[in-house]
C-alpha cells in the first residue's frame, strides 16, 4: 500500500475524484470521502508560502483508504482527488475571504460566515493558527476556476449517486467520512455522528450506527463539536427519503498526527472498518423495507 500525497506536473488536477461503484449495489448506501484528496497541482504549491506538510494538516489523511473495502461488497465510494486546503467541498461554492482576491467577489457571495472569518472558506486562506496559505492575493479567475474543476464535478457526481440510489431502492443512505484532529482543550469519543441535530438523517439510522460502533468498542458522541456541514445540509432530506450521517474517526486511532503516517493502529482500525460493512449494508437494507419508519421526527 502506497501513503503519501501525490504532486501534479500540470497546473489542473485530471480527475476530480475516484469513483467505484458496483453494476449491482446491495443496499441503498454511499460512501463518500471528500477531504482524502492527496493530488496537490503544482501552480497551487508555488502559490502557497507553507511547506507541505503544512497544507496536508488539512486532509483528513487516509480515510478513503481506510474504506477501500467497501466497493467489494457492492457498495459506492467516492473520493475527491483534489486536497482540501485547494478546494473544500463541505463548503458553499462562493463561500469565499474576500480579502484572498484582486477582484470584487460575484453577488450573492456568502462572505462573513464563521468559517470564513476562521479563514476555511471553500478555498481555505490558512493551514493552521497563523498559517497563511498564499503569498499573494489570487485573480478572481482561480475561484472560477476551482468551482468548475473540482467543486462541481465532485457535487454533479454526488448527487448523480444519490439519484440512482433512490430510483433502483426508493431510499438512500449516505455517510460522508471525515477525520477529527486530537484537540488539548476537548475530549472526544473515538467517533462523532453528526446529523445536524436531527435534521439530515432519521433518528433510528443514527442509533442504529451508534450500535454497531459502540459494539466493536468504540466510543461514539453526536453532534458535538461536529454536527455536520454544507454536504450534511445540502443533501441530507429525510422526508424525501435521504439520509445523511457525518462520521469523524480521531485521527489518533489510525494516524500519526505530527508526521500525517499511518499509525501502527491503521491495520486495526482498517480491520474493523471492514468488518462493520456488512452490517452497514443490513442497516440500509432495512430501510428498502420499511422506508416510512425512519421519518425526520424520529
């Protein structure tokens, strides 16, 4: 198995993300990962002023690896190729620092929300606290052009999954797959299940995952400090029978967070991750039987 990030001799990513998915899916379930992105262009390296290993902090390293089974048994994976600190897909397409541009942002721009004012906006102006990615104010045109490359491609494909998924089950099951950082100031469970406070996924899935994980010894909390964001919002509707769970593994179970290694917990983590898939495909499997019974109420 090859780790590491992989550099672009061209200044455009080739492919936005990795797509696998069976002819035949078992179940109404889609995996995504959409910060694992390790393809760094190289007109972005030469834009930045950090090293980079000071942009890869970012990534949520390696969890599209630690799912890499999942196509086997029939079930879709999508990975963004592209890193996350170039183009955030959790984020509102023209949520943007206006301040990162020579140009006047287009109207209509969300550019005073939280996140951008912590500086992750859909292209993020730091790496970490007092980290500043660019060296210069970028042209208006590198937005535009991060949108329709990477952003879009990766949203199209997205929801083109969510949209088979309900035509061939009548339901659909997402789990957007993220990583969550060791903070000193906040102890967090091995894994967090965000819904949006209820509002993305019907109650009984969620409980259904919080077993499953809480039976192979792995602690689980919910909404807190990550409840969700643009991909949990934008396509998670459980009155139209989607469902969407954002799931953070700690970085500490599978990952040397100072040098962005796999751990020596990688193997295990990749282990159990493995063995929940089955029980993941039962999980939405059930909803093809009894749709009703997982109402946004729950």
């Amino acid at each position: 198995m090859i780790f590491g990030p992989s550099l672009d001799a061209e200044p455009c990513l080739s492919s936005a993300f990795s797509l696998q998915e069976s002819a035949q899916p078992v179940a109404p379930l889609i995996l995504a990962s959409p910060h694992s992105g390790r393809r760094y262009p190289a007109l972005f390296l030469r834009q930045s002023r950090l090293d980079l290993l000071s942009l890869r902090r970012s990534e949520d390293a390696y969890v599209d690896l630690l799912f890499r089974a999942a196509p086997q048994l029939g079930i879709p994976l999508i990975c963004a190729e592209f890193p996350r600190a170039y183009c955030d897909v959790n984020r509102y397409a023209w949520e943007l620092d206006p301040g990162m541009f020579r140009e006047r942002l287009p109207q209509g721009a969300l550019t005073n929300t939280a996140k951008v004012r912590s500086g992750l906006g859909m292209m993020a102006r730091i790496a970490g606290p007092g980290k500043g990615i660019y060296r210069h104010q970028l042209p208006l045109s590198e937005a535009h052009a991060r949108i329709a490359t990477c952003w879009l491609p990766y949203h199209e494909a997205l929801e083109a999954l969510i949209a088979r998924c309900r035509a061939r089950f009548g339901v659909c099951l997402m789990l957007d797959l993220h990583s969550m950082p060791t903070l000193p100031h906040l102890r967090l469970p091995d894994i967090v299940l965000g819904d949006l406070h209820g509002t993305s996924c019907g109650g009984e899935i969620v409980d259904g995952l919080a077993g499953m994980l809480s039976a192979r010894n792995l602690s689980v909390g919910r909404n807190r400090p990550y409840a969700g964001g643009y991909i949990t919002a934008r396509h998670g509707c459980p009155s139209d029978n989607v469902h969407v769970i954002q799931v953070e593994i700690g970085r500490n179970l599978y990952l040397d967070e100072l040098s962005l290694e796999p751990s020596p917990g990688f193997a295990a983590v990749q282990t159990t991750i493995e063995a929940l898939l089955p029980d993941l495909v039962l999980l939405a499997q059930k909803l093809v039987k009894s749709p009703a019974c997982v109402s946004p109420n729950l």
